[in-house]
C-alpha cells in the first residue's frame, strides 16, 4: 500500500519542486526508501505471526528491486520466489549466497539452463508438462548440482489463462519425473486456484486429494509431498486447506507496478495483477 502512497506523493513533489530544489528532493527520496524498508518488514512480521511455523513463507519479491529483497532479509527471510527468469537471473548473484530461490513462473524450456546455473536454486515450483523436466534434468547433469527440488503445478479452477497441467495428468507427470529425472525431487504439488475463492475451496481440497492419491501410489518413493497453495489474497484459508508453502508477494512488498520496461522476456503475462482490481 505504502507503494501507491510514493508513487503518488513522488509525482505531486516533482510537479511542485523547481528545479533548484532538487537537493531536497534527493533527501527525502532516501526517507521514502527507508519508510519503505521498514513498510516491508512491518509487514513480513505481521504475516510470520499469522502462519504457523511449520508453513514455509515464500516471499514473492517478483517486480521489486533487491533492495526490497535485502529489507525482507534483514528481517530473517532467506526464502524468495520469483516469476521471471530474467529478472531471477539477474537479481540472484547481486543477493546474499544464502537465499534459497523458488522459481514460481511459467517456464519455457530452453530458458530451463540458465535458471539451473543459479547455486542457490533450491525449488521449480512450476513443473507442468514433461518437456519442462526433461529440460531441467538435461540442465541439473550438466551443471554438475545438488538435487533440485520441483513441485509439479496443477491447474485446479480450469482456467484457460491459468497454467498448469491437467488434474488427471498430475499422477503421469510425478511417474515421468520418478522414473526418468534422477537430477529432481518431486517435493510436492503446486497450485494457483481460482481468484475469488470462498470456503470451502474446491481447488485446494482437489490438490490435496491429488497430493493423497500420489502419496499412496509412489509410497516408498517419494516424502511427505508438500502443498504449495495461497497467494496473498487467500493464504490463511490455503493453511487451514493443508497448505504447506505459501507464496506471498503484495502483503509484503506492496501492489506491483507493471511498466512496459519491467520484465518479461519470455511470453509470460502476470496473470495475477489482473486478480487484484478484481476483489
Ligand atoms: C505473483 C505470484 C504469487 C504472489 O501473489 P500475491 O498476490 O502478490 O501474493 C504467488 N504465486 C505465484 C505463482 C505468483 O506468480
């Protein structure tokens, strides 16, 4: 929120300032970004407190600078997802080694290398179709790294615009990665779920249930499968859903300000900014 209150007290100053002045608006520019900082990590202790301990919280830092990232950090968050391969590429070996990253895009994949080089990549929660796993396996031999951890994403509301696969496909896509992708561990299920959701929530439930059936069928060859679903719009009723990674970006960092020139170097549109005004 702190964000709309800058850009529009930014826009009123530079209409106002003369130039001469100049200096001063240098000066309380600093302000903001401190006003800023504190903003998000006020608000990262506020949903730390909200979510049980055993819920990992992955801070959605996607569009935002890494000194956004840097002020999370500095309040002890060490998980951050993004949805951008270039804007992940780009901010990871500019932050501390220690971030574990999530990768929570929709992924092309012959974009599924240069994500792999990332040492700190610890998690694609996007896997949705073989070709995808085949791409990061293929990358994980030659990049010569520790296990990576994939969530395979299922489309649970059958939105068009959403991506993920097929719920009645969610089983092959963990045997294909099982039995052909050693470089991976299938860590869990991912989903997005439909926008307005009211309990009870048939998208979460329906990846719980599907999460329960792979938990029966790959016994012995898979752990406890995780569930990440919740945004944060919808995260406590994703935890009381069985939710076990939730990915929040706005709550902490403040609405995101698309520009033509942030982002996306691959086709992806955010499909999410437009979920926003909807609520
Ligand atoms: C952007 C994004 C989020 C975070 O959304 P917020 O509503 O800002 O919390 C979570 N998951 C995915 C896949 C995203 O792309």
């Amino acid at each position: 929120m702190w964000f709309c209150v800058r850009g529009r007290r930014k826009n009123r100053k530079q209409s106002r300032l003369p130039s001469r002045a100049r200096g001063l608006f240098d000066c309380s520019c600093v302000l903001q970004i401190e006003e800023e900082m504190s903003g998000i990590q006020e608000a990262l202790k506020t949903i730390r407190n909200s979510i049980p301990k055993s819920v990992r919280l992955v801070a959605v830092s996607k569009t935002k600078p890494a000194s956004a990232v840097l002020a999370a950090y500095d309040a002890g968050q060490r998980v951050f997802g993004e949805n951008y391969v270039q804007e992940l590429v780009d901010k990871a070996p500019v932050l501390p080694k220690d971030i574990q990253w999530h990768f929570i895009g929709h992924l092309q994949s012959n974009k599924a290398k240069s994500i792999v080089e990332i040492p700190n990549l610890q998690c694609v929660e996007s896997v949705d179709r073989e070709k995808v796993a085949d791409a990061l396996q293929k990358a994980c031999e030659k990049a010569n790294r520790p296990l990576l951890d994939v969530m395979i994403q299922v489309n649970t509301s059958g939105e068009d615009t959403k991506s993920g696969c097929d719920p009645s496909h969610a089983e092959n896509l963990v045997r294909h990665v099982l039995d052909t992708c050693p470089a991976l561990r299938v860590k869990g299920l991912m989903t997005i779920g439909s926008p307005n959701p009211s309990p009870p929530n048939r998208d979460f439930e329906l990846l719980r249930t599907l999460r329960n059936q792979c938990q029966v069928t790959f016994a012995g060859r898979v752990c406890d499968l995780e569930l990440s679903m919740g945004m944060s719009h919808d995260f406590v009723l994703a935890i009381e859903n069985g939710s076990t990674n939730v990915r929040v970006g706005s709550s902490i960092f403040g609405n995101r300000v698309y520009t033509e020139s942030s982002n996306t170097s691959s086709s992806d549109s955010d499909h999410f900014s437009s979920n926003v005004p909807a609520n």
